[in-house]
C-alpha cells in the first residue's frame, strides 16, 4: 500500500513539474534554421484572388544575425525571453524633484487679462523660491499664511496679497489687493515681473 502510494505521489510530482524542467526540444527555436518560405499552395481547382505579400521579408545581414541577442534558454533548446532590466526606483524620483525645482515661470493672462505667473513643480518647492525671490527684491512681508501659499508684502507704500494656487503639476502665482480683488493690472504685471527676473532657478 506504502509502494503503490510513493508511486503515485511520485507521478504527479513529476507531471507536475512538466517537461520544462527536462532538456527536450520543441521546436521554439526552428525559426533560427528557416532559410525561405514557399509559397502557400492551394488545393486543385480551387478558385482563389492572386496573393501578394503585404510585409515582404527583409533580407538581413549575416553580420548582423552573428551579433544579435540569444532568446535561448542555458541548454540552448528553448526560447527563452530576456528578463526586463530593473531601474531604481529612488534615481527616477531624485530626477523628478530635480525637475520640480528647475521649473521656468512663464508670465501669462488669465481670460480676463489679469497677469499670472504659471510655474511647473511642486508647490512647496515653488512657494520656497517664492519666499527668496521675495526676500532678495527686499519687500517687506506684511504677513504669511500658515495654511496656504499666501503672503502680504508692502510694495511703495502699496499693500498686495501674493497667492500661489496650484493645479495638477501646474502652479499660478497671483497678486490681490487686501480685499481679495486682483490687484492693478499694470502693478500686479509690474511686481509678477520682478519676480520672473529674479527667479532663483
């Protein structure tokens, strides 16, 4: 009883690892020995549209086929495909945030033609430039918002409100008066513009 059952149990595990685990070919690997494909044949008789080959096939050189990739398997019986090379995952995002903080601001108009600068990054980078660039014009900073990209300068006696609003990876930087209106569009153009010439990146 103990035989009859190691046998079975012996079959099914080597039916279970299959044929891929032994040396057999398969034919996955004729391709390599093709020289010329004949034409398709049709039965006698047989009334048929004139075939022509839509994708001739190329004629490679032999120089070529003697360097190219081996899809085989370690034996050399099986077609076996490459495995994908593996990237770090930490050098793509490093590469990203240097992206980030080398967005060029670019001045724009909204559809009512207040000025914006729209900048492409990560706001809290973005909004860090804001501060400096600020800082270097020597505007004095009225007051900063600790919940959202916002800071209140005082430009020539004048007092602004400066927000960054972001959108997706998309970023505008608007100037307001005191009472959450835009501000003078040749002032806000005026200040949005010293801030572009200034700009840290």
């Amino acid at each position: 009883m103990q035989l009859r059952l190691g046998l079975i149990l012996a079959l099914s595990a080597f039916s279970l690892a299959g044929c891929s685990s032994l040396a057999f070919k398969n034919g996955t690997l004729d391709y390599k020995n093709t020289t010329t494909l004949e034409p398709l044949q049709y039965p006698e008789g047989a009334l048929v549209r004139p075939a022509t080959p839509l994708y001739p096939a190329p004629t490679v050189d032999p120089l070529a086929i003697e360097h190219a990739p081996k899809l085989e398997n370690q034996r050399g019986t099986r077609f076996a495909l490459p495995r994908p090379i593996t990237e770090s995952v930490s050098s793509n995002q490093a590469d990203e945030t240097v992206q980030d903080v080398l967005g060029k601001p670019q001045l724009v108009t909204d559809g009512n033609q207040n000025p914006l600068l729209k900048i492409d990054g990560n706001p809290a980078t973005i909004w860090q430039y804001t501060l400096a660039t600020l800082s270097s014009l020597n505007h004095s900073i009225v007051g900063q918002s600790k919940d959202r990209y916002q800071v209140t300068i005082k430009v020539d006696q004048q007092t602004y409100v400066l927000r960054l609003s972001p959108a997706g990876s998309s970023n505008t930087l608007a100037v307001f008066n005191p009472d959450n209106s835009f501000a003078d569009r040749e002032q806000a153009a005026q200040l949005l513009n010293q801030i572009y010439q200034n700009w840290p990146a």
